[in-house]
C-alpha cells in the first residue's frame, strides 16, 4: 500500500518518526492504525454498555465487592 501526503503531512510525520523513536514512516502509521482501532473497540463498548439493561444499584457495596475481587486476584 502506498500513501501520498502533502509536504506539510509529510514532514509532520518525519518529525514524529524522529522524535519518538520509530524506525520508519510505517512503524508510525501502523501504531496511529492500532491506536485508532482501540478507539473504535472502545467506542464499541461504550455502545453496548449504554444500551445494555441496568444490571443493579451502584452503590457502596458495589464498590466493596469490586476492590475485595481486585485484592483476591493480586493476591492470586
């Protein structure tokens, strides 16, 4: 695949290349293509758990069972 930039998109993403460390013009595209992909899967969550029905109340219990399920597993 070959992509054409204006100079001035091109010599942004030869700055990027230099500064951050990638190794070629690719190795930078491709992270932007990951990057946007978790977006997508992200966003993607959001949506379902917006449209998912309410599973029960938020509350302090809530937040008791969470940290008590973090504090087993770490200590697994």
């Amino acid at each position: 695949m070959n992509i054409s930039l204006p100079d001035a998109l091109k010599s942004f993403v030869d700055a990027q290349v230099a500064s951050r460390g990638f190794g070629t013009n690719s190795e930078y595209v491709r992270e932007l293509i990951r990057k946007d992909q978790d977006v997508q899967r992200l966003r993607g969550m959001i949506l379902d758990g917006a449209a998912s029905p309410i599973a029960g109340e938020v509350d302090e219990a809530y937040f008791d069972g969470l940290r008590k399920l973090a504090r087993d597993s770490v200590g697994s």
